[in-house]
C-alpha cells in the first residue's frame, strides 16, 4: 500500500483529522500531519476560503512539505470549484 499524500510505499491506514474518512499515510506524513492533497481541496472547499478552523493551517503546511506543492496551487485550486459552505 503507498501513502495517498506522497506515495511512499509501507503506508497503513488510519483516520483523516479532516473527517469522517480513512486513508493510507506513511509514518512521516501521519506522523506531521499532512493530507491527501485532493482531500484538502474538497474540505477547504465546502469551508469556503475564511471558513476552516486556525488548526487546519498546519494540516495545509505539513501537506504543502510533504507533496512539494504550493499554497499558489492549493489556493487556485480550491477557487475553481463551485464554492459549497456548510451552513
């Protein structure tokens, strides 16, 4: 099994912190924290851009290391999808 946010292989599954779902994390991405980048962009999504809780700034830092991406390509991302807040 590979880790769903850096594709490191020797993942286990465990509990997203951003919801109700599991995915495969290796130890250093479990370990800090980091997401599946898709994942983030959905949750980041039905927030809507002021929306998510101070904490999640470390899930999207720790996501950020571990994938090599941007906050440029998680912010341009997650405006290109239909806004949903929970209300």
């Amino acid at each position: 099994m590979t880790c769903e946010v850096c594709g490191a292989p020797d993942a286990v599954v465990a509990s997203s912190v951003l919801g109700a779902m599991s995915c495969a994390y290796c130890h250093d991405c479990l370990v800090c924290g980091a997401e599946p980048w898709d994942m983030l962009v959905v949750s980041l999504s039905c927030c809507g851009p002021d929306g998510h809780a101070l904490w999640v700034e470390d899930v999207i830092a720790a996501t950020i290391k571990r994938t090599g991406r941007t906050r440029e390509e998680l912010d341009e991302e997650v405006a290109a999808l239909e806004p949903r807040p929970l209300q």
